[in-house]
C-alpha cells in the first residue's frame, strides 16, 4: 500500500494521527481515543475516521487499477 496522504490537519490532528497509525489494535486506538479530554477525543475520532476513509478510498483505487490491467490482457 502507498503512503495515506490526509491534507489539512492541525499539528495537533497530525500527531493523533502519528500515535493511532502507529497502535497495533482497534482496541489501543479506542483506548488512546477514550484517554483523550472530550476536545482532543472529538478531533481525535474525526482524524480516525478520516484515515478510514483514506484507507478505504486507497483500496478502491488499488482495485480500479487491477481491474483495469485484467481488462487489458483481455483486449
């Protein structure tokens, strides 16, 4: 998988995302949220959710190319 590229976060939104990226469960990073105070966890779970939906739209491009070579080979 490429490098997840997320435009326009804090300093602050970065570093929640450095530490959730470099957990190892769903269970740490719901742990690590939970710690936060109400604020940072609000900005916390917004930066999780956007790095799901990178993932997410990653995968999906990664399968738009894929089948697009399979389609070549069928030309």
């Amino acid at each position: 998988m490429s490098n997840i590229v997320i435009e326009g976060l804090s300093k602050k939104q970065r570093l929640f995302a450095d530490i959730m990226w470099s957990l190892d469960s769903t269970d740490q990073v719901t742990t690590f949220i939970r710690s936060l105070p109400k604020k940072d966890r609000e900005q916390a779970q917004v930066v999780c959710e956007l790095m799901i939906l990178a993932c997410i739209d990653e995968v999906d491009s990664v399968e738009d190319s894929t089948v697009d070579l399979i389609n070549s080979f069928k030309e």
